[in-house]
C-alpha cells in the first residue's frame, strides 16, 4: 500500500514540474521579460560540472530547506502560513537579483514552489513535502540548466 503512496506523489511531482516549466514560467517570461543570461552568469563558474552541482543537485535542496521548510517549522504557531510564505517568496526572489525580471520571476516561482510544498504537506507529510518540492526545483534548474 506504501508504494501507491509513492507512486501517487511521483506523480504529483512530475505533474507540478510539467506545470511550472511548461506552463507558468513561460507566461511569466512574457510578463517579465529577462534577457538571455546563461547559467555562467548566474553564478559565475566556467567549470559546468560545478555549475551542475550547485545549481542543479544542491540548490534546490538548500533553497527548499531555507526558504519553506525552516520557516514552517519554526513560525507556523507564531505566524500564518500566508505571512510565511509572502515572507519566504520575497527573501527567496531577492537571492535571485540577477535583474529585476529575474527577481520577479523568482518571487511567482518561489509562491508556486511554496504553495506546492503547503499541498505535499497536507496530503503527505512535511518530510515528503521537502523531498518532493526539492524535486520539483530541481527538474525547473535541470531543464533551465540544459537550456543554456
């Protein structure tokens, strides 16, 4: 019966990855548009296996562990969960200022990423939601990654 459980939230995950880099981060992209900046540039290393790691194996770990998972655990009796997600949107956007659009961008994506960890949440656990939204992240940095 466990591996439905797995098997439904595998699911989840490919299906919320379809969403995001399918559907809304193109239509952002055409609200805010951002001029072509490669992932050299973003975090400034010519070495690509570097590169990969960061941005594509542990940023989205951290990213998630900083900006949702710490901040529910730590302020979901002081705060609502709406407070900390506006919260943890607007500092995850401001660590990607690369350009403004960008930072615009990162704010919808870091509403999306945390509005798909409070479902995880609720459906599965936090420790599931972490690992699935971790996931999702990094799926969008894998594609923008290869993209560039």
């Amino acid at each position: 019966m466990k591996y439905k459980m797995y098997l439904g939230c595998f699911f989840m995950v490919l299906v919320l990855s379809f969403i995001n880099i399918y559907l809304l981060i193109p239509s952002l992209m055409k609200i805010f548009p951002i001029a072509d900046v490669s992932t050299k540039v973003l975090i400034g290393w010519d070495n690509a296996i570097e590169r990969f790691m960061l941005m594509v194996i542990l940023g989205p770990f951290v990213e998630t562990l900083v900006f949702i998972f710490a901040p529910i655990k730590i302020l979901e009796d002081k705060m609502n969960v709406y407070s900390i997600g506006l919260i943890s949107c607007v500092v995850f956007s401001l660590t990607h200022f690369y350009s403004l659009q960008y930072v615009f961008l990162s704010f919808f994506t870091g509403v999306y990423l945390f509005a798909s960890f409070l479902l995880f949440k609720k459906k599965y656990s936090i420790n599931i939601a972490f690992f699935s939204v971790s996931m999702i992240h990094l799926l969008n940095n894998l594609y923008h990654f290869i993209l560039k």
